[in-house]
C-alpha cells in the first residue's frame, strides 16, 4: 500500500510581506479540497505556517518526499 494514499499533490508559490505571489513553484501533498487561486499556509524549512497560493491542483506524484498542506488560510472578509 502506498503511504502517501489518499493525497492530491498541488503546486504553491509564496506571498511575499507586500502581498505579491512571486518566485518558483513548490509542490506540496494536501487531503484538502483546494482549488486554484486559494490562499493556504504551507510548512517550510524556515516557519509552519509561510503564506502561499495555489497555482496547479491535481499534479502527478513527484518523485521525491513532499511537506503537507494542513491548513487553508481564512477568507478576507468582504467589504
């Protein structure tokens, strides 16, 4: 049985302290119904909670360990 069964593998980039999504992608493995565009906190080697957005659902397996995405960041309150 596969260990990582019953995970969807997405692709994130980071938001940077002024708001702006730049830089590479990073793939991550999720039990979370995620979709494009959603604002999530991912772990990383320097904080638990890194914001970040999805760029990719339903990505391939990669072929090396990934970290997982636990937690979606709460929506912006509407003005």
């Amino acid at each position: 049985m596969n260990q990582y069964e019953g995970f969807e593998y997405v692709e994130v980039k980071y938001t940077a302290s002024d708001g702006v999504t730049t830089g590479k992608t990073y793939t991550y493995k999720t039990k979370l119904n995620l979709r494009l565009g959603q604002k999530v906190y991912a772990p990383t080697y320097k904080s638990d909670r890194s914001e970040a957005v999805v760029v990719a659902v339903n990505c391939p397996e990669p072929g090396f360990r990934c970290k997982e995405i636990v937690e979606v960041m709460p929506e912006e309150a509407e003005e």
